[in-house]
C-alpha cells in the first residue's frame, strides 16, 4: 500500500513511498482518485476537494486550513495548507479510548543500582558541576583526563562535566536564578548522579558558597567544592578536580546492580527531528511503552509545550483533575504570550527539515508528537525543572529544542529517555541514558550506529502497535538494566546539557 489514512475523518493520506502524478491512490474509500502531483514519501495528499478555507483533518483533528481550492490528489503542504484563522477550531474530539491493560507475560523488573535512600539509578556516575560557564573548561578537562579511569572499575559509568552557559551576568533573583539554580540542584540530586564534585570560577553571582547551600544532594552522595580563584588557576583547579574525581570513582567501585520493580523508572518522552512517519510509527509505539509502564507503577514524563500546542485540548480531557487540566492551559497561555512578546508565533515551530519530512503546521507536529505519551490519565503538571511526581504520567514545561527539554527533564529526576526521531538525530544525554527509536527504514539503515530500533515495521509490514510497542518497552528495560545504548556507544550526552535561559543578560 503506498498510502495510509488514519482516520475515517481525515482529508487527507499520507504517502508511505514516493509517489508519481498519475498514480491512482487505490483506495477504497476514494475510488477514482488520482494523483495530480508527485508526493514525497511521509507528505500528505487530499482525499477529496477541500475548498479554499475550510478545515483539514489528519489524526481525526483538524492540523489546519486550505490556503487555496485543494482537489482531491493533490499534494498538501505548506503551499495551499496554513494555520486555521480561528483557534478554536482547532478543538475537536477525546483521547481515543481507554488505556491499555497489562499483558500478564509483561517484564515487571529491571537491574539497577539502589542508592541508601531508597532511589534507584540506572547509571552510576561522578558529577563536574560548574556554577558559571566560566569554569566550563576546567570541568571538562577533568571529565577527559578521567573518563577512561572509569573503563576499569566496575560499577562506575563515567564522569560527567555538568556544564552551562550562564551563572553570571544575571540577576540573582527572578525567573531565570530560579530556573538555573533548579535545574542545577535537580542535576546535583539525580539519582545516577554518586558523587559529585562542584568548581566555580570564584567571583559570580552565582557563587559556589550559595549553590552548595540549596543543592540538597542526598548524604550518601560524596561533595565536594572550589573555586579556581582560590587555588591558583586553571592547573591547580583540574589537579584537584582529578583527585577528587579518582578518589569517588574509587569509593564507587564495585557498586552492584539489583533486581527492582519497573516503578523505579522515571521515563522522559522525547522527539527530535520530527517527519511525516513520527506520528505513525515510533511516537505512537513509545506511547504504547509509556502506557505499560505507568500502568505498572513507573512514570512517564511529556514535555516541548510548543510541540503540543494545538493539541492541548487531547491531555487536558485526560487529567485527574480540573486543576492538573488548568495548570496545562496556563502553560500554553504563557507560551502565546511569550511567543508574542519575542516577535513570532507558535507555528514557527516546525523547522525546515520537519517541514521536508511532511510535517506542515504547528498542529499537525503536536497531534503526532502527543501519542508519544500513550492514553494514560495525567495525573500532575510541573515547571521546568522541578522535582517530578510519582507514578503516573506527568507534563513538564519545556521547550521544544531538544538539549534544553531532556536538561529540564533529568533535573526533574528521570533516569531514562527515550527519543524518537524521523529525520535523524545524534542527541545523547548524561548521566540518564537516551534510547533513540527511528520512525522510517531509510534513516534507520542510513544513521544505523544511532538508531536503537526502528519502528518503520508497523506500516511497512504491518506490525501491530502493540507489538512495536511491547519491543519498546523491553529495550528501554534493557539499558535501564546497563545496556549501552547507541549514543552510550558514540560517546554522545556530554555537550547536550542546556539549561533554558530566561532573563536578561546583564
């Protein structure tokens, strides 16, 4: 089948291999329709006239409005398919249905590593946390010289340099102290953090005296701090950070991993590089994954408010509460007002290359970037950053670029993500590993040593969901267990840890 339509409703079907003008789409639903334009592979063509105006469902929900009189097979894309004029009319419908029952043969256990307090991290690893960029290099350098020390200790991942771009010149107090001093703290207290080492330059506003205060780590985990200025420089700054970096790798040494319940997981729901399989593929596979999970007591956090714009009205019918369902239409009250302010909108959002890969609008991006989070009621939102509640699924607001989501996301206490990409992403993560599902065959044989699996199967052999999702499900517990994933293997997540900054820089 080189078309496949979704929804009974839809106007549209999206092509599953190139396609040529002249081609008759060979459905029954739309006998004699043929196509007018050639139709990239994952791109949306018209299965009956639309004129001019009227609203274009995809998902069963409309993803925008005809630009212009659209015939049936024709190509639709940013060309004749815009944003709708009304907002409102984007709203339309449920959640689909009830989530899923637990399989009795479903894996309830993984292997991790359970810390005194009673956490369970996924990863063991030594932390190099900066309080202002300007110490960045130092951290690094600590991180190289002892990163291969961590190959020959058992029970020891590696060294992390917790590295940012700000710290000083900005206020030290408002939106973004609050939300850098957050996220710093949630990553001084994730648990595949085991001991952590902080470096400040030593006369930033944010200062290490300040930051050590309210970092909160758990007393178990070995701390200590410096600053450059105090020591002498840059060398003296790496020789100590080495030495102390040594002496917890060694104190960490021979930490085991333990049969635990599947409620231990912290999952981040993540996506990048979006294409027109995403949401037909690995998205709604993840969202079977994450259903299963959560209805084994684990958590499942959703975030890129930006990428559900449009799609909000799907999350807030599932809430447990009025004001979990409040909290979320806040959050996108915010960004329109955010966005507005910046000069732009909420539709700028999809970048060129999703825009290659078939995807349109903003909404058309959400209503595929959603399923990622399954059916499961949401039971609880959170700013960025902030300490994730368990179980459940969970809304955290973030971003949607990529680096500066899961940041916000491992500050909140995930131990795993788990990203889906159409077009291609090399996104890694430290010290929470990230398994990447790919949602097309092409990019999975083309970017194979970063792919971890490929979920083209469910239309291109007709995988049930269910099935690509279980694969899903165990794979995560796998490298929640000490698999590598293929970033691990790479050597990927030391650069990707980006705080989102708000606030002036002064």
């Amino acid at each position: 089948m080189s078309v496949v339509v979704l929804y009974d409703s839809d106007d549209v079907a999206v092509a599953t291999t190139p396609m040529t003008a002249g081609e008759p789409l060979a459905l029954p639903e739309v006998p004699g329709v043929t196509l007018r334009d050639d139709v990239p592979a994952g791109h949306k063509v018209a299965l009956r006239d639309l004129p001019a105006g009227s609203p274009v469902r995809k998902y069963g929900q409309v993803i925008g409005q005809a630009l212009a009189d659209i015939r049936a097979g024709e190509h639709v894309h940013v060309h004749n398919l815009g944003m709708p004029r009304d907002a409102a009319a984007r709203v339309a419908g449920g959640d689909g249905g009830p989530a899923p029952q637990l399989p009795a043969d479903l894996r309830r256990t993984f292997h991790g590593y359970r810390r005194p307090d009673g956490r369970v991290a996924t990863r063991n690893y030594v932390g190099v946390l900066t309080s202002v960029n300007c110490s960045a290099t130092v951290a690094r350098k600590i991180a190289r010289v002892t990163e291969d020390d961590a190959e020959g200790l058992d029970g020891v991942d590696g060294v992390v340099a917790l590295t940012h771009g700000t710290g000083c010149g900005m206020a030290d107090r408002g939106e973004g102290w609050d939300v850098l001093r957050r996220t710093l703290a949630g990553y001084a207290r994730n648990p595949n953090i085991g001991g952590l080492v902080v470096v400040g330059l030593g006369c930033e506003v944010n200062a290490v005296a300040g930051l050590m205060a309210d970092l909160g780590v758990a007393e178990h985990v070995p701390v200590s701090s410096y600053t450059i200025q105090e020591l002498g420089g840059t060398s003296a700054a790496v020789a100590r950070g080495v030495e102390q970096v040594r002496g917890m790798m060694r104190d960490l040494a021979g930490a085991t991993r333990t049969e635990v319940g599947v409620e231990e997981l912290v999952l981040g729901l993540q996506c990048g590089g979006s294409d027109g399989w995403s949401g037909l593929t690995a998205n709604p596979a993840l969202g079977v994954a994450s259903d299963l999970l959560v209805a084994a007591g684990a958590t499942s956090v959703l975030g890129e408010t930006p990428e559900v714009y449009g799609a909000e009205h799907l999350l807030a019918a599932r809430a447990t509460s009025p004001a979990t369902a409040e909290a979320l239409m806040e959050r996108i009250r915010w960004w329109e007002e955010y966005t507005g302010r910046q000069g732009t909108t909420m539709d700028a959002n999809p970048s060129p290359g999703n825009k290659a890969g078939g995807i349109t609008t903003i909404l058309e991006k959400s209503l595929g970037a959603v399923a990622k989070a399954g059916r499961s009621p949401l039971v609880a939102v959170r700013h960025y950053a902030e300490p994730i509640p368990r179980p459940g699924l969970v809304f955290m607001d973030t971003p949607g670029y990529d680096p500066v989501s899961v940041t916000g996301m491992v500050a909140g206490g995930a131990n795993l993500i788990c990203f889906t990409t159409g077009r291609g992403s090399v996104f890694g993560s430290r010290p929470v590993p990230t398994v990447k599902l790919g949602t097309n065959a092409e990019l999975a044989s083309r970017m194979t040593g970063d792919i971890d699996l490929d979920c083209s199967p469910v239309v291109e052999q007709g995988v049930p969901l269910e099935e690509m999702g279980r694969r899903v499900y165990d794979l995560l517990l796998d490298v929640a267990s000490g698999r590598r994933s293929a970033s691990e293997e790479l050597g990927l997540g030391g650069e990707e840890i980006v705080p989102w900054q708000l606030g002036a820089v002064l």
